[in-house]
C-alpha cells in the first residue's frame, strides 16, 4: 500500500507540471496587466512596478521563476489585496467552505435517500415523480436558478435575505451573528444543492438497480431477511463502495468555491474573489488560486483510490 | 403413512417479457414427502427454477407473479398468508441455495456475518451464542480453519468452499425443507460429486426433505428418491427414480436418458434431441413436445395431454399413452 | 455430465431487423424520449423559422417603444431598446442553438479521433494524449473557460466571429472526458473475440479500425454527442452571461437573462429575463430526455425485463 501511494504521488508530478505550463501560459496570452490597468500610475512609477514584478524579463524566464517560487509554498504576491495569495486564499476559502460543506452534505443525504427509494420503487409514480425532477435540476442554468430563487424568496416573498453575508451595517455577535449567517446561507445553500441533486440522485438510483439485481441481494432474501435489512445492509453497501471515489472528486469543490452562486447571492467567497480578481487583472491571484485548485483536484483523486481501497475488502487485501 | 412437507397444486407462474406474457410454470402439481428427495429435472427456461422462486416467494414483481394454484408446507397456504409470515418461514423452516456460489454471498460482509445473520433474524439468541453455531456449522460442512474461514471474505475462497457456506446458511436454522437450485452446475466435476455427498448425508442426518432442481440425470440417478420432468412449463412425466430411469415412457425423457453417454458404451454419435426448445410466448394448445417429437400424431398438435398415472407410480403426459388406454 | 445440458442449449434466433431498425423501434415505444425530440423540433422551427412570421424582424430598435410589459403586440413585451423581446428569443435560439451543435461536433470529433488514435496505437501516442487529458481535467472547466474568454474578449475578434471561438472554447473544455470514453471502450473492444479475430486474419489497421470498431463506438458516440449538446448550451449561457460569451448585439438566450442584473429589470420586468431561461430549460430537458432514450435503445441490457 505504501508503495502504491508513493508510485501514485510520483505520477501526479507530470500532471501538475503540465497543469503548471497551462495555466502560467494561458495567463500570460492575456494580453494588458494589472499596471497598465490602472490610469493613475506616472510613466516612472510604471517602469518601476515592471522592474518589481518582473514583466520586463522573457515569458519562460518568469515562468521558472514564478515555478520555482510555486515550490517554495510561496503561491505570489496578490495585487488587489497587497497580500500573498495564500493569505488571501485563507482569509475568503472558509466562508466558501461552509456553504459547500453544508450543501454537499444536504446534496448526499437527500440523493442517497432518494436515489435508492426510486430505485427500490423503479417504474413508480414515485420514481417518475424524481426522474422529473433530477432531469429539471440538471437543465437549469445555476445562474438562472439563483436569480429565480432570489426573486420568489427574498423579492417577492421577502422571507430571506437576497445576497451578502451578513445584514449590511450590522455588528451583531455571538448567537445573533450566527444566526444572521445561516439565514444568509440558506438561498445559496438550496441553489447548490439544488444543482449537485440530480446527477447525484440518478448515479445512486443506477447504483442502486444494478446492485439489486444481483443474486447476493436474491440469497439475503432468501434468508427471510427484513427487507430494509436486504435493502440497506446488503444493497446500500455495495451501492455506496464506487460512491467513494465519487465523493473524493467532490473535495475540490469544497475548497474551491461556487464561483456563479457566490456571484449571484455576493457572498464573500474565494469564488467572488477570482471574479472580481479577473475584472482587475490580478494574475498572480488568479494564477495562484488555479494551481492550488489543480493540486487539491489531483490530491483528492488519489485519496479516493485509497479510500476505496480501505474501504473494499476485495482490494484490500490484493495489496 | 409418510407426512407430505410441501404440496404444490396446479401452479401457475407468468412472467412479462418482451414477446408478451409467458408461462413459466403451467399447471404444475406434485409433492414432497418428509424426509425425501424429489428431483426437478429439466432443459433451462423450462420453468424449474421458477417453481422454486414461487414456493419462496421471491419472484420478483416487477417480472412476474404466481397467477393461481396452491402451494402447502406443512398445511399452511404460502400465497395466502401474510408476507412477513412468509419471510419468517423462508431461512427458518425452508431454505434454498443458489447455482452460483461465487456471486450469491454478498461481496462486502464477511463469511461469518452471513452465516449469522438468519440465526439472528429467526431465532432470539445472543450474538455469542450465534457465532459458536456459526463456527459449528462452518465445521460441519466439512471445511476446517473454522475461526480463519469465519472472518474471511467471499472473494478469498474458492467456489466450492463457497457452495459449502451457502450449504451452512441454509441449514443455519435447521430446515425442513431444502431447495436446492443446480447446486453443482457452477463447480468443478470432482467438487460436484463431494457437494452431492455432502448435501446427501446431511439431509439424512437431519431428515430433511429436499427438492433438488438439475438439467444433469447424473446427479438425479444419484440422489432422488422421485423425479419429475418438466418441459416448457409442464410436468410431462414423473415417477420413482428406478422405474422412471428403467423404463421411462415420455418420448423426452428417453430422449434424454437416451442423450446421457454412458461409461463403457461407446457409441458412434452421441444422441441428441432434434429441434430446439419452443418460445413459451407463442404456445397454442398442443403437446409442447410434438415438434420434436418422433412419434408425433395429429392430436398431439391439437390439444394438450393431461397427465395420467400408471399402475408403478409413474406418471406421464403424453397422447402416446391415452390411445393405449383407450383402445 | 455436460451432455444433457449441450442439447438443451437454446439457439438463439438470427435477428431479422437491422440493429438500427431496432433502436429506432424501440425509441418509438418510449413516451419521454419522443416529447423531448417533439420539442427540439419545435423549438429548431421556432428559431429557425419563427422570426419570418414576426414583423418585427427588421424594425429593431425602437426608442419610442421601450421596456413595454406583454402586451397582443408584443407577445413577450419590449427591451430597453424597444425591440421584440420574442423575436430577440427566436434569433437568440439560432445562436444558442448553433453553438451547442457547433461545441458538440467539434469536441465529438477531436475527443473521438483522439480516443480512438490512444486507445488503437496504444504506447508514446496513448501517453501523450491521455496526459493532455489529465492536465485539462485537472483544471476547472469554468475557470478554464473564463480564463480563454478573457483573452478573447482581449484580443478584440469581431464580434461576428465570436460564436466560433465560442464554439472552440467549448470544444476544448468538452473533449478530454470524450476522448477517455472512447479509448476506453477502444481498448475493451480490442479483448473482444472479434477483434482478436481481425488480428488472427491478418487485417490492415484501416479495416479494422473502419469496419471493425468505428461501427461499435457510433452508438456511444451519438449518445454522449447529443448529452453533451446540453452541456455546451449550458455552458455557453453562463459565459453571454458574464458577459464573456456571445455579446451584444447579437443575442444569445444567456446574454438575454444579462438584463436581470439591473435590479429594476429584475424585480419589475420579468418578461425580459425569464422567458430565455426557461428556453434554456426545456431546451436542455429535451435533449437529455433524448439522449438518455437514445442510450436507453442502443443497450438492451438497459431495457426493461
């Protein structure tokens, strides 16, 4: 197993040194930068912001040394904000954590439940009933979904706040402030978990089907077995093990922010951050923030081969 | 006067296909008596395994379901009582094993657990206690390293280890009846012969009945006590195994008799049945046999043969036979 | 022991239909498959058709008519600038419409091509496509995206060209899981009986390759070609509207629902924004309906028992 994951993390060296050349070259294409952005800046002061950031050397010289500080753990220097990206990543990335983790663990529950009951109840009216819905949820736009929700619940209704995350000019603290919080969350919360349902649901309800074809499920009811024992002992184990790997590609997502939603609802994420970061140019946040995003993605594919690993004891003891 | 285990009269079972709506068991009637073997022969898709699958209750309603008849276990009417009634019997008093012992255990729960589990559902007993009859049983279908096998996954054992587990979940809450679908199919010749032994003594031991489904008269000529032969759908003949295999009367059962090699008799060509089994979902009344049929008469096309029983305890479905009477 | 069973064994009947014949069949017997092709051909005509029914499709702007509510003229009321917001609708379906093609077909035919070249030569060629896949995937598609656009918004192309690159962009995004699948599928068809059979006959790689597997992989590829004309309208929604898609004047359905960002077109004049997002709704519904009852009646093994 030790000698897996040390194969596995050597591979990963490859994909992010091409993920690295991609996203430093891509950056660089973009034509303009932050310096010449800004109208108040003398020719002098301008020359020297070139001298500082380097612009004045060759595109793959920068690139080495902007490399070479990647490996040193130093992500840049943000403009925007006059603060390194990693501080920037840190102050925004847990306001983002807290509405993905809340919808990602809504978004499993519900399409765990749902997915097997329509897969226990195939050809229902039940059934049909999710299919529908599952086949809405993956046709809307997320920005058209956060402004219809916006409109019924905070315009129309008026029950919840239409965007930010805290009532504007408010110093609450303690309860109150979480309180005010989680009523700031709960439209981008429903928005997310709204998008991420349907996939999810119609992958467990697949899941689920194949799983309950198998003779296995045929022997445990043949034991006079409850069917809730067949169904979430014997069924939902196996459905749930390819789950894992699944799940682990959800982790970018995590740390990532919703970059539409936190737009759409100006909740201050690290996802409105690298919007606003594009509207100014600042690319060694958004540069920074691509790499990290790339790491967390290609770390979280190898953790899902070792959890799945642990968790099924056909490749468990393979190894 | 021997008691009668299970009684099945005039079973109906359909199942939905894509052609239309088939009979999988058409009118099937017969009986097992305590403490002996009744062997269900047959070609696949005759209809066998769904026999079992309506005595359990386990077909599976989206595909099919049991249309009419009656099915007795001890004189209690399974398609009449209530499901949990029914659940609580399956595992307990009936039992069944599978074909296929590699995928039949749940891949992800160890041996052990498996074995547990319906001595736990059935019966009130500690977990402890469940666990030594668990060990126990591993024993007594003849595999030793009880402890080691017990904490095992499926996937670490060899089909006919498997085939043994399977034999020990079903025995687990000591059964008196056994189903036990083409237990042998799926496994090596030699274990073959070692699970027939096996099932064989402890159905003794334990004076089980056992209905014994297979397509190989091998293993019927060693273990039946009675033999019924079904063809698409129907019972077309049965009888004691010794009369049935010395003088069977169906134009099919000889064919297949006549189709088994046997050792010391070498022929030029090994006997086949000509034709091929027909599609159950355009069958008109008729012998469904007629068109394979080398004595096949007119009637035969026409009407469908009841069965008629002979002084020996046989029985059989076949115009050949009526005439006889008749004339 | 085997004898008796060898007999038995059923024969299975030769089909008479071809497999076509039958996955189009079969299609027919599906309810939601065919309401979903029933509307992509309403809405294709509604688009395509729809703005020669329409007076206004000439008039354009119109200052002494603006921001008009529903009305028996304007069916869908009128935009800031006085024009017909459901003739905009129709010639925004042609753009989205032709973007979502124009994605599909280029990522299906870079994807296949790659798939098929990694997963049948195998070895260096292999490594280095499903490298590039790797990199791709491992960065963000919105991101990725946006990041493109920004460059292209830069570069200034002429606004008539931008469904194209639009169209590029999208095809860049949309290939590597293509590509996976196909080689994927490549490299279990090449285990196959079969095709060890063409190896064993001593065939040229380009009958094998034409006669042997493209004809295998054409059902994947319709079915994962059309779900991902969805994914492209989708996306291309997104980007018009941030503003990095398809802009002005040319309307698409994404850059339409821009107008909701101006907080009194939003809360008090519904009739701009809403009707091009639920275009975007039933247009993607119906595609993945059909596109799911296309794999539905290619696998068998999915059909009803």
């Amino acid at each position: 197993m030790k000698g897996y994951i040390l194969k596995r993390l050597f591979y990963m060296i490859p994909t992010l040194f091409g993920a690295s050349i991609l996203i430093f070259f891509l950056y660089s294409l973009v034509p303009g930068n932050f310096i010449d952005a800004d109208p108040n800046l003398t020719a002098e002061r301008k020359a020297e912001l070139y001298e500082l950031h380097g612009y004045n050397e060759p595109v793959f010289i920068r690139y080495f040394i902007w490399l070479g500080n990647l490996l040193k753990g130093d992500l840049g220097y943000s403009l925007q904000f006059q603060l390194p990206v990693g501080e920037v990543i840190g102050n925004y990335i847990w306001s983002s954590f807290i509405v993905a983790l809340a919808s990602l663990i809504l978004t499993w529950v519900i399409a765990i439940l749902i997915g097997i009951m329509s897969a226990v109840r195939q050809y229902s009216l039940f059934d049909t009933l999710i299919t529908v819905v599952v086949f809405a949820a993956m046709a809307t736009p997320s920005f058209f979904l956060g402004l219809i929700v916006i409109k019924i619940f905070a315009v129309d209704l008026g029950w919840l706040p239409a965007g930010g995350m805290i009532a504007t000019g408010s110093n609450l603290t303690g309860w109150e402030y979480i309180k005010d919080v989680a009523e700031h969350m709960v439209l981008p919360v429903l928005v997310l978990t709204m998008l991420g349902i349907g996939g999810l649901t119609r992958y467990f309800r697949t899941n689920m089907l194949e799983v309950i074809k198998q003779d296995f499920i045929r022997t445990a009811r043949a034991k006079g077995l409850k069917e809730r024992v067949v169904i979430f002992k014997h069924g939902l184990r196996n459905a749930l093990l390819p789950a894992i790997t699944l799940f682990s590609f959800e982790l970018p997502a995590l740390f990532g922010g919703a970059i539409i939603t936190e737009q759409i609802f100006n909740w201050p994420g690290i996802g409105a951050v690298y919007m606003q970061a594009f509207s100014i140019r600042d690319y060694p946040l958004l540069m920074g923030f691509t790499i990290f995003i790339a790491l967390i993605t290609v770390m979280s594919n190898l953790l899902a081969d070792i959890f799945y690993g642990i968790a099924d004891p056909r490749v468990r003891v393979r190894k | 006067m021997t008691t009668t285990v299970l009684e099945v009269k005039n079973l109906l079972t359909q199942y939905h296909t894509g052609d239309g709506v088939i009979s999988a068991v058409n009118e099937v009637s017969f009986s097992i008596p305590k403490g002996q073997t009744v062997c269900l022969v047959g070609e696949s898709g005759c209809g066998k395994s769904a026999v079992a699958m309506s005595i359990m209750g386990l077909i599976d309603p989206g595909a099919g379901a049991v249309k009419n008849g009656e099915i007795f276990f001890n004189r209690v009417d399974l398609l009449n009582i209530k499901k949990h009634e029914l659940r609580q019997l399956r595992g307990n008093d009936i039992s069944m094993i599978f074909q296929e012992p590699m995928t039949s255990l749940n891949p992800v729960l160890t041996v052990g657990s498996q074995i547990m589990e319906p001595i736990m559902e059935h019966e009130i007993i500690s977990k402890k206690e469940a666990k030594r009859r668990a060990l126990e049983l591993i024993k007594l279908v003849g595999i030793g390293r009880s402890e080691e096998i017990f904490d095992s996954f499926p996937h670490q054992l060899s089909g006919g280890m498997l085939q043994r587990i399977m034999i020990a979940i079903a025995l687990s809450c000591s059964p008196e009846l056994l189903i036990a679908d083409e237990p042998t199919t799926a496994l090596d010749v030699t274990i073959q012969a070692q699970i027939l032994d096996l099932l064989r003594s402890l159905k003794e031991q334990r004076e089980m009945s056992m209905l014994l489904i297979t397509h190989d008269l091998g293993v019927v000529a060693e273990v039946a006590d009675y033999v019924i032969v079904m063809y698409a759908g129907k019972v077309i003949e049965e009888g004691p195994v010794v009369e049935l295999f010395e003088n069977p009367k169906h134009p099919y059962t000889q064919g297949l008799l006549k189709a088994k090699p046997v050792i010391g008799q070498r022929q030029e060509e090994l006997y086949t049945i000509p034709g091929q089994v027909p599609n159950l979902a355009t069958l008109k009344p008729s012998c469904f046999f007629s068109e394979r049929c080398e004595h096949c008469m007119s009637i035969c096309k026409e009407e469908t043969p009841s069965i008629q029983t002979f002084d020996n305890e046989q029985q059989v479905a076949c115009w050949l036979y009526k005439e006889v009477s008749i004339v | 022991m085997e004898n008796s069973a060898i007999i038995i064994k059923k024969i299975k009947k030769p089909t008479k239909t071809s497999l076509w014949g039958q996955v189009i069949r079969r299609l027919l017997k599906m309810k939601m498959p065919l309401l979903g092709l029933a509307f992509l051909l309403f809405i294709f005509m509604f688009s395509f058709i729809g703005p020669f029914f329409s007076p206004y499709i000439n008039l354009g702007v119109n200052p002494t008519n603006i921001n008009q509510p529903p009305s028996l003229e304007h069916w869908l009321g009128t935009d800031k600038l006085g024009r017909d917001v459901l003739t905009r609708l129709m010639l925004a379906g042609r753009i989205s419409l032709l973007v979502g093609l124009g994605a599909m077909i280029m990522s299906v035919t870079i994807g296949g091509l790659l798939g098929i070249i990694s997963g049948f030569y195998r070895g260096i060629v292999d490594q280095i496509f499903m490298r590039i896949a790797d990199v791709l995937m491992t960065l963000p598609g919105l991101p990725l995206l946006f990041i493109m656009a920004a460059i292209l918004s830069e570069w200034k192309v002429p606004t008539e060209y931008r469904i194209y690159i639009v169209m590029l962009m999208l095809s860049i995004v949309g290939w590597p899981g293509l590509a996976r699948l196909v080689r994927s599928q490549i490299l279990s068809l090449s285990e196959r009986q079969f095709m060890q059979a063409t190896e064993a006959l001593g065939l040229r790689d380009v009958r094998k390759l034409f006669k042997h597997l493209l004809p295998n992989i054409i059902p994947l590829l319709i079915v994962s070609g059309t779900l991902s004309v969805g994914g492209a309208i989708l996306s291309e929604s997104t980007l018009s509207f941030f503003g990095l898609g398809v802009v002005p004047p040319d309307a698409s359905w994404g850059n339409m629902i821009t107008s909701a960002n101006s907080l009194i077109d939003f809360q008090k004049r519904p009739w701009l924004w809403i009707p091009p997002g639920l275009a975007i709704f039933f247009t993607v519904i119906s595609i993945n309906l059909l596109g799911d009852g296309l794999r539905d009646a290619i696998d068998p093994n999915m059909k009803r028992r």
